[in-house]
C-alpha cells in the first residue's frame, strides 16, 4: 500500500469511526462497531492503528479540532473582545444540530468516560479544556485592557461559568432531548456578556 493511499485509509476509517466513539464511548464500542462501519477486517483497522487505543486517540482528535477550528475562526473573525465572546456562543449555537447528531460535545464525553477507566484520555481532555479556558481568560483579560469589559470582572471566574454553561446546556439539552434549553442558556450567556461584561456608556 502507498503512504497516500495508506493515509487516505486511516483519514476514511477516522471519518467513519470518530462518531461511533463519540456516542457510545471507548468501553462500549466494539471492535465489530468498528469493522461493520467501515467495512474492513480487524487486520486492516489494527494494520492502520495498531491498537483499539490509538484509534480511539485520533478519532477524539478529528472530533475536537470541529471545535478548536470554530473557536479559531471565531477570533480570527473579531477584533473586539465582547465580539469574540458572543460569537463563539454563535458558532455553538449554529453548529448545535452538527455537534448534537455527533453525539454531543467529545471533551465532556470523554472527561466523563476517562475520569474511571482511562488516565491518558482523561490527561487529553484536560488539556484541551484549560486551553480553552486560557483563551477565554486571555481575551476576557484584553477587553479589560482596552476598555471593552469591566475591570471588576474575574477572568478565571467568568471563564469557567462561560464555558460550563455552553457544556451545561449540550448536556441538558442531549439528555432531555430539548433543543431550546440549549438555546436558551446561550442567549442567557449572551445576555451576561453584553450586560455585565461590557462597559456601556
């Protein structure tokens, strides 16, 4: 097999089996989940990935960077802070059906998931989110400096209310099977950002 047609067979394997973890979870999807979806033999996928493990590590990978590149859009998309806060709650609005037909949001499932059974996964979901939360510190913190966000406000603080609601609200949401809740916590969010947030004159 060529390294082309070799990584064009891990990037279909991981297209097709990323969701499958994504809903049912390392522990209970199977091996025959996997060999069913794609429609290879264990030999193939294992030839591919060596192991369960790593292609269960590639597969969170492919579901958080649809996140990590929303979050990166979205600032490249706004030069204000307040801009950048609101329009992520967009992106996550917008993108709600792609994100709940996926199985929900990867880093909470697997931050559940990992807690019990598996340290590594766990390591990776952690990492992933104190990231997320940096960024959200970083442009809470430059809209203080430019005049944008009130100076009493703590960053670290509103970073994880900011961040627990959007998971809260998928998580209400998936369970309950009610999108409005999801959309009310947003416009909720949205709300706090341009009212308590920012500075107003």
């Amino acid at each position: 097999m060529t390294f082309a047609k070799s990584e064009r067979t891990k990037k279909r394997i991981i297209e097709t089996v990323a969701p499958i973890f994504n809903k049912k979870g390392y522990q209970s999807t199977a091996l025959s989940d996997i060999t069913n979806a794609t429609g290879l033999t264990k030999g193939a996928i294992y030839g591919n990935f060596g192991n369960k493990e790593s292609l269960a590590e590639a597969c969170f990978n492919h579901n958080v960077k649809f996140l990590q590149k929303g979050l990166q859009m979205t600032w490249a998309a706004h030069p204000s802070s307040i801009d950048k806060l609101t329009g992520l709650l967009n992106f996550y609005e917008q993108n709600f059906e792609t994100v709940s037909n996926n199985g929900g949001c990867p880093l909470m499932n697997v931050a559940v998931e990992a807690d019990d059974f598996h340290p590594f996964f766990k390591e990776k979901a952690k990492t992933i989110l104190l990231n997320w939360k940096s960024e959200i510190v970083s442009v809470i913190r430059e809209g203080q400096s430019s005049g944008e966000i009130k100076p009493e406000i703590r960053a670290q603080d509103f970073a994880n209310f900011y961040i627990a609601s959007i998971e809260g609200g998928i998580l209400i949401a998936k369970t309950t099977n009610d999108s409005t809740a999801f959309f009310n916590i947003i416009e909720n969010l949205k709300s706090l950002v341009n009212h308590q947030l920012k500075i107003t004159t």
